[in-house]
C-alpha cells in the first residue's frame, strides 16, 4: 500500500495561499459580464483588432469605454452589446 509523503507546514501554508490565490483567479473570470473589466492586452484579444480600429469605434459611438488617467477601459457588456446590435444575416440563396 503507497503511503502519501506528509507535507511539511511551510509548504502546506504555501500551498493554502496558492490555492487561494487559483480561486481568486477563477471567482474573478466567472462575473457576469457587466462586471468584467478589459485592458488594453484583454481587449485586443477578445476584439481581434487593432487599437487604431477601437478608437475608431469609441470616435464613432459604437464602443462605450471608460477613461481613467489616460487608460482605457471596456466592460465585457459593453463590447457584447455593440456585438449583437451590428449583427448581419446571411445573404438568402
């Protein structure tokens, strides 16, 4: 029968505090997405386009964000909402 190695508690202490931190992570990728902020490395890869392409879309009022000290910011919704509200149909056959 495999007796399991006791952990020493320096390392289960560590091993709390990184599990704390995972769930941290985790509680925090799971908001609803009008609590889920983007930054600038977010947003560029959820939106798949090119920063000049955002200003764009805030210049023309299509992307609500926010502005705080010279940082951009969107919420997850907001880039949803301008998501759904330019959905195109495919041309008919």
């Amino acid at each position: 029968m495999h007796n399991p190695k006791r952990i020493s508690p320096r390392t289960e202490d560590e091993l709390e505090d990184l599990i704390q931190k995972l769930t941290d992570i985790l509680a925090k990728k799971q908001k609803p997405p009008e609590q889920q902020i983007l930054g600038d490395e977010e947003r560029l890869s959820v939106l798949k386009c090119s920063k000049r392409t955002l200003a764009t879309y805030r210049d023309e009022g299509l992307l609500l964000y926010s502005k705080i000290r010279g940082k951009i910011y969107y919420k997850l919704s907001d880039v949803l909402d301008m998501l759904d509200r330019h959905k195109e149909q495919p041309p008919q056959s």
